[in-house]
C-alpha cells in the first residue's frame, strides 16, 4: 500500500487508523527525516483511534471540545461507513494514556489524522481496481489493527539502509465480494521544506501483505509495470515516488 498527499475526511464506533498523519508527495526517497518526526511526535504524543472508541469515564475532555464526529469514506462490510473520533475522543483518549494532550491542538490532530485514513483507503483502492471488487458494490474496509512495534521485513531494511523507521504500522483487513485481503501500511515522517516544525509532511507505503497468493500476484504485477511497463506502453510511473519505499 503506497500513498501521498492527504486530504481531510468515517459509522462505526472505531476508525480504521490509529495514529495522526498527512502524506504529501516529495522526492524518489524514502523521505524520513530525524527532526520532523521528532517535531511530529512531540505534537501527537502516541495514541491510537481505537483508544478513542472505548473512552473510559474518567478520561473526561475539556467540555469546549467539539462532539461531533466526521463520517469518512471508507464503506463497512456492514453497509455503514467509518466516522472519525470527535477532538473530545482523542483528547479523552490521549489522556488516559498519559500522553499530556492539549486542547489547542485537537483541532489540528483530527483533520490530519481523517485525512490520512482517507489517503490510506484511496491507495487500497488502487491495488484492488480491476480485481473484481465491483461486482459486488466495491471492496470493504473489514478491520485494522496498529503495530507499531512489529517493523515490516521493508521497513527494515530502509532503516538498515540508513533511513529513520516508520512512526507506525498498521495492517487493514479487506474484502473483495467475500476474499479477504490483508494490507500493510508503513507510516513515515519527513520535512516538506523549511522550518522541520512547521512543514512536516507524511508519507505512506501501503501495499499487500505476501501472506497468500493474491498478495503476491497483485505485488508481482505492480513490479512488473513499475520496471517493465514501458515494454508494454506503460510508464514507469505507476505509483507515486512514496511508494517505491
């Protein structure tokens, strides 16, 4: 799974990603940068959405914090849609896990954090077209999980290559008319340009897991166009330069 840029966007008690993050294009590297993710992280803390969807009574919010909640994109195998968590839910959240939120930046981390949830669903969208998820009305978004601490065997090796290692990995369950698909995505920070607190871009590497022969049919045939499409009259430039990482 491999993204971009992101852009704000969810009916469910919980939302398909655990962590506060904006994608945006840059160069043909992967772009983690020590200092911005640092500057993110001091922003964010660590916190996860589904956190946010089982608040316990004493983790009450500033009664300012807005309640209402946004409804994303990504379709529920249930018929429904996904919905966000409100700023109250992800300052309650926060705080119980003693991550020292502040109220002003709620209205900063939410926008964000929807944003990449709907940039993470349009790249899984772009794995699966043309796999036959739309005879049945289109894929569905099943389940999530975050792992932030299980490092991807690619993450790995960036990392031993010298660049800084994704902030987060989750792993979103899909299903194409009754096959389950399972995705990875790898969650990096970088700078956008500038000042590394104030430009702070996000970038994703989203693609199959190669945990069954659909996973590696569908990575197979992106290798193939990415290094060999001009063969065909395809171009090289299948996907975005994140998404080489």
């Amino acid at each position: 799974m491999a993204s971009n840029s992101a852009s704000p966007s969810g009916s469910a008690d919980k939302c398909p990603v655990d962590h506060s993050s904006f994608a945006s294009p840059s160069s043909d590297k992967c772009p983690v940068d020590h200092t911005a993710r640092s500057s993110w992280s001091s922003l964010l803390g660590r916190h996860s959405e589904s956190d946010a969807a089982e608040l316990p009574d004493t983790a009450a919010p500033p009664s300012t914090l807005p309640l209402d909640r946004e409804t994303s994109s990504i379709p529920r195998v249930d018929g429904g849609k996904w919905v966000y968590p409100s700023q109250a839910q992800f300052f309650a959240a926060m705080a119980r896990k003693n991550h020292n939120p502040q109220e002003s930046d709620m209205k900063v981390i939410v926008p964000i954090h929807n944003a990449v949830n709907e940039r993470a669903w349009q790249e899984i969208l772009k794995w699966e077209a043309g796999q036959g998820g739309d005879k049945c009305g289109g894929v569905k978004l099943v389940s999530f999980k975050g792992r932030p601490n299980e490092r991807t065997p690619r993450a790995r090796w960036y990392s031993l290559l010298g660049y800084s290692p994704p902030f987060d990995r989750h792993d979103w369950v899909v299903d194409r008319c009754g096959t389950r698909m399972r995705y990875v995505i790898d969650f990096y920070t970088g700078n956008g340009g500038g000042p590394s607190s104030k430009n702070i871009s996000f970038f994703l590497d989203v693609r199959p897991a190669l945990d069954n022969w659909e996973g590696v049919r569908l990575r197979t045939e992106r290798f193939w166009k990415r290094w060999f499409g001009n063969m065909f009259g395809e171009g090289a430039k299948q996907d975005s330069p994140q998404s080489k990482h």
